[in-house]
C-alpha cells in the first residue's frame, strides 16, 4: 500500500472530518473583537489620564514638592495607567494570534495599538468622557481613590503649605474658608497672588499654597481656582 | 474512486483544496504531490531517518485534512502545508529531545549561502567540503531560517508564512544565522 492510499485509510478509519469554515471565522473574528474592546477601554482609561492631568495646576503645585519625581508619583493616576497598559497587552496579544498578526512586529503593534488608544482616547477626553467614567468609578466603586480625592488630599496639607475649600465670606484683606474636612480657617490674602479668574466670594471653591500660620490661620501666596486654569466652581463639593 | 496523480495534474492547489473538500479522494493527489519535498524537509530539518519522517509526515497531513478549511487563499498553500508539517516536527523532536546529525548539509547549505553572498566557491573547496557539524551548533531559530532559506529555497515571505513571524525578522534572523554559520564554518 502506498504512503498516499495508508492516508487516505487512516483518515477513514478514524473518521476524522473537516473543522468547519465558520469556527476558524468565529475564533478569528473573537481575536479582532477582544483587540477593539480593549482598545477602546484603553481611550477610555487614556481620557480619564488627560482628566487628571487637567486637574494639576502645575504652575504652582510644583514648589510644594521637594522634586517633581515625587509631585509625579503622588499625582499619576495609577490605576488607569496600569488599566492602560493592561489593556494594550491584551490588545496586542489578541490580534497576534489572529490569523495574520503574526505579519506585524510586536514594536509595531504596540506602536499602533498606543496611537490608536490615544487618539481615541483624546476625543472621549473632549467629549467628557474621562470626567464621565471618572466620575462613574468614584459614585459606584468604594475602593477607587477618585482624581478629585487625591487632588483634595494634595491640596489639604496646611502644615506642608496648601490649603482649598470653599469661601465662607469674605473681606477685604482675610477671607473665611471651610476646608474639605469641615474645619474653618482664616485666611490672609493681603500679599497674596491671585488668579484672575477667582472671584472671592460666597461659595466660590478655591485652593492655595501659602504658609500655615497658627492652627486656625493661614497666610496665602497663590490662589487659584479649584477646577484649575480659567475653571471656576462653585457651591459644594459635588460640583466638582 | 482512485485518484491517480495524473488525473489532477492540471488542478492548481486552490481547486484541489476545494475538490478536496468535496472528495477526500482528492486529498491523496495533495499529498503526493508534496510528499517528496516535505520528506526531503523533515529530514533536513530533524536529521532523522525516512521511517520517522514517514510517520510525521502521516500526520501532519491528517492534521491538514481536519483543518483544511482554516486555508487562507490568500496564502500560498505550500506555505501553510510547510508551516504545519514543520510544526509536526519540532513537536517530534522535543518529545524526542535529539536532533539526527547530517554532515552532507553543512556542505550543501554553506555552498549556497557563498553563492548568494557572490564570493567565489572553487576557492573554498576543500573547506567547504570539511565543513562538519556547524548545523547542529546552530541555535534551532538559526537552523531554521537556514535549512528554508538556502536549501529549501522558500523567499523572505513564504519563511514568514510557514514560521509565523514578520517579513523584517526573517531577514535579520537570516542575516545572523549566516554570519554564526560562517564564523563556525571558517572554524570547523
């Protein structure tokens, strides 16, 4: 018997059969599905990142921290840079295992599979989409430290020279201010430096840096909007 | 119904894939008409014996018959054929866990690899023919690329096809491979 007829034997005694055409197309098309879903859960995480970034004024917070290695590490979002990165493997896994992702280098992939997140995750940010999901996560999930948390713990350090809350009246050269955890500071802004946008008034959010000056005063050199450049708020803490 | 090599000499791969499909009879024509190069293969690639490669090559085409839908036209069938029979085998020879040892190559492959480089043959001759073992010191991604390149004749993009890796790292694998090969060659 030749080798092509004891094949032929083989395969008919154990009847093996064809897989069908729609099960390769269906894993194929499940590697495709999962690198979409992920890289647009990566825009999604990448506008929350712009979010936050947004929400730093660095023109002042910088002189807090004693190297901006340590201002970075207090304010990154880590949990959507991590969520990022995941994403983006899982990405770039799936779509090597597609049939033809074996044609693209794993730099070239990570390459477009990053630039798409980022476009996409750029236009959520103008939409709103990052303060939306942000927003989402801080409502709905305990354990998540919201950006607005984290920018409210930064900004609530009297003793190492930053101090926000909102305005409780105000005079001519010292303004009452309640703080994030319900304390009431008096505020000297006589020397102070003040953004053109803040109006201090009733209610108005603010935040400063300055110098702690007993446990009830405080003498402010900067102030600025709590929302950052040109973004005034007002009213209470859930108008962040 | 026998089908007989001759009888499906004027289809073309795609049509036989189809017929195939249609008549497993077909699948034989397949089968023989690649036989002898992928027999040829395994053994380059495995350096066993012509039992063994039968026995690979027996399955590496049951294989192919259960997934012969998941052919990509856009392919060449030879490729995705030489991907798996490939496959096959260094699955053999892990289990296996030993490589055969075939000294004829080491001479035929670094024959190619100076034509290709244009450097002139006769010079080397006697050097080339003392070219012993250089292959199996070869890293297997090294040895590989090689065995396809220089003696199986394939171009940058069907190694990519049968070894699923990009068109660039097939050139700069192939490219080390060749500068490793020499330098142990020129030692040998």
């Amino acid at each position: 018997m030749d080798n092509s007829t004891k094949l032929i034997e083989k395969i008919k005694e154990q009847q093996v059969k064809p897989i069908s055409r729609w099960r390769f197309t269906f894993k194929n098309s499940v590697f495709w599905l999962i690198f979409i879903f992920c890289v647009l859960f990566g825009a999604l995480a990448f506008s929350v990142i712009l979010f936050s970034i947004q929400q730093v004024d660095f023109s002042i917070i910088g002189h807090i921290y004693h190297s901006w290695k340590e201002f970075v590490l207090a304010m990154i979002p880590l949990f959507w840079v991590i969520s990022l990165v995941v994403l983006l493997v899982i990405a770039i896994f799936s779509i090597k295992n597609s049939k033809k992702g074996y044609k693209f280098t794993s730099p070239a992939l990570i390459g477009f599979g990053t630039a798409l997140s980022m476009l996409a995750g750029t236009v959520f940010f103008i939409t709103g989409g990052g303060k939306w999901l942000e927003n989402t996560f801080a409502t709905h999930v305990t354990q998540y430290e919201s950006i607005q948390d984290r920018k409210s713990e930064v900004w609530s350090m009297p003793e190492n020279g930053t101090l926000s809350g909102i305005i409780l009246s105000a005079g001519d050269e010292t303004f009452e201010l309640e703080d994030f955890k319900g304390k009431t500071w008096l505020v000297n802004y006589s020397d102070a430096e003040m953004a053109s946008s803040v109006e201090l008034m009733d209610g108005e959010m603010i935040k400063m840096t300055g110098m702690m000056t007993s446990d009830k005063t405080f003498e402010a050199d900067k102030i600025r909007p709590w929302g950052g450049h040109q973004r005034r708020y007002h009213g209470g803490m859930n108008n962040k | 119904m026998i089908i007989t090599l001759d009888s499906c000499k004027d289809l073309n791969d795609n049509e036989l894939v189809i017929r195939s499909l249609e008549n497993l009879d077909y699948f034989s024509c397949l089968f023989l008409r690649y036989e002898p190069e992928l027999l040829r293969y395994i053994q380059r690639i495995s350096g066993i014996d012509t039992e063994e490669s039968q026995d690979i090559l027996q399955e590496s085409f049951i294989k192919i018959w259960r997934n012969l839908n998941e052919f990509d036209k856009s392919l060449k069938l030879s490729s995705w054929i030489y991907r798996i029979v490939h496959n096959e085998t260094v699955s053999f020879i892990r289990k296996k866990k030993s490589f055969g040892k075939d000294n004829i190559l080491n001479v035929e492959l670094y024959r190619n690899i100076l034509r290709e480089d244009d450097e002139p043959v006769d010079d080397k001759e006697e050097r080339i023919n003392n070219t012993v073992g250089v292959l199996d010191h070869l890293p297997f991604k090294y040895k590989e690329v090689l065995i396809l390149k220089f003696l199986e004749r394939k171009s940058y993009e069907e190694i990519s096809d049968i070894l699923k890796i990009p068109e660039g790292t097939v050139a700069i694998r192939i490219n080390r491979a060749k500068k490793v090969f020499r330098k142990l060659a020129e030692k040998s």
